[in-house]
C-alpha cells in the first residue's frame, strides 16, 4: 500500500493552497486505478491519500511537484484492515512510514521535496526509489510553460493506457511547426521522463511486494 502525506510549504505566508490542490489532484485520481482512499485534508495544511498501485502513486507524486510549494512523504507498507472512510482515522506501518517521510523531506538537503520511507528490510529499494523520483521530480519543476503546452498533449491521461497524439498532432493543434514542437520535447526532457517510468514504478512495487510477504 502506498500512502501520501503532504505538507504546504510557507503557508503562512502564501495563504491555504490545499483546496487548489485537492481540486488538482482529485481531478486527475479520476482517470487513475488504484485509489483506496482519495486526497484529503487531515490537519491544518496537511492533505494525505491511500492508493494500491504504484504507476498512480508515481503520476500524483509527479503532478504535486510539478504544482510546487509542497513536501511530499511517500510510506510504504501495510495498513490496518479495513480502512476507514477518512485517512486520518487510518493508521498502520504505512501512515508512520509517510509521517517520517514527509519530515525528511524537509530537510535542507534535499532540493527536491520528496522522500520515501519503506520497511527496513526492503534494504536500498525504497533509498532507489526515492533517488529516482527526486531525479524526475528535478526534471518536472524545471520545465517550462512552453514544454508543458507540449507535453501535456503528448502525455497520456492515464500515465500509460491511452496512445497519446503524434508530435505531428500536437504542432498542428498548437499552430507551430513540427521542428519546434520537436525542439521543445528536447528540451522538456520529455523522453527521458517517460523513459524512467517502468523504472520508478518497479521500484516502488518491489518496495510494497518486499512488505506485504
């Protein structure tokens, strides 16, 4: 199981986002599998969700960072059957393990505010996963608004299921040449994200599978 913990950052002085958040998030766990219990607030500025999956549990980790201002505790593990209707009624290894997640995301040394906390004995699995998802999650907060007018065409609703449209598609709906559609893919790192994907969401199946045995 996968649990989510995430904590707005500066809020005091950038007002309450998590409404905007849920509304973003909530929209997008609508095309997703695997949602056990959807993203809400729990406490203060503090929004936490359950999901089953790991390719979902990677799209929404990738989308909070790419809305910026959050730090993110991804927990994996078991959870105490059966689950409540509110997550923060829920409790089990994996609540503890997003809890102490969420807090080393804050820490000063990691540029990019995600960390990953399974059980002990899954050894480097959950320390990979985390690696590469600060990796991706470099790659998301640096793009540009021009590379994502690009990519959100050519990215599947699902993160997989659907075939996108063809970069010849996207130029002619955006109106520009294929060459600078092409241009932006490049730069927006757009393969090289994809790429990762099967990666990412291995790592965090094996972490998950290594728990539940």
């Amino acid at each position: 199981m996968f649990v989510l913990t995430v904590d707005q950052q500066r809020s005091t002085t950038r007002g309450d986002g998590v409404p905007d958040l849920l509304r973003r998030i909530n929209s997008l766990t609508l095309r997703l599998p695997g949602v056990r219990l959807p993203l809400e607030r729990t406490v203060g500025d503090e929004v936490q969700m359950v999901l089953t999956e790991p390719r979902p549990t990677l799209m929404i980790v990738l989308e909070i960072l790419r809305a910026g201002g959050w730090w993110i505790g991804l927990g994996i593990g078991s959870v105490n059957e059966p689950l409540p209707e509110h997550s923060r009624e829920a409790a089990g290894p994996a609540f503890i393990r997003a809890r102490a997640a969420v807090e080393r995301a804050k820490s000063k040394s990691a540029s990019v505010p995600v960390a990953v906390v399974g059980d002990s004995a899954t050894g480097d699995v959950a320390s990979d996963a985390e690696a590469l998802l600060r990796l991706l999650g470099a790659i998301v907060e640096r793009r540009t608004a021009h590379g994502w007018e690009v990519v959100d065409l050519l990215r599947p609703a699902d993160g997989g299921g659907e075939s996108p449209p063809t970069q010849r598609d996207v130029a002619r709906i955006l109106g520009i040449s294929e060459q600078a559609v092409s241009q932006r893919v490049r730069t927006a790192l757009w393969a090289e994200e994809v790429a990762a994907w099967p990666l990412a969401t291995r790592l965090l199946q094996e972490a998950d599978a290594w728990d539940q045995a």
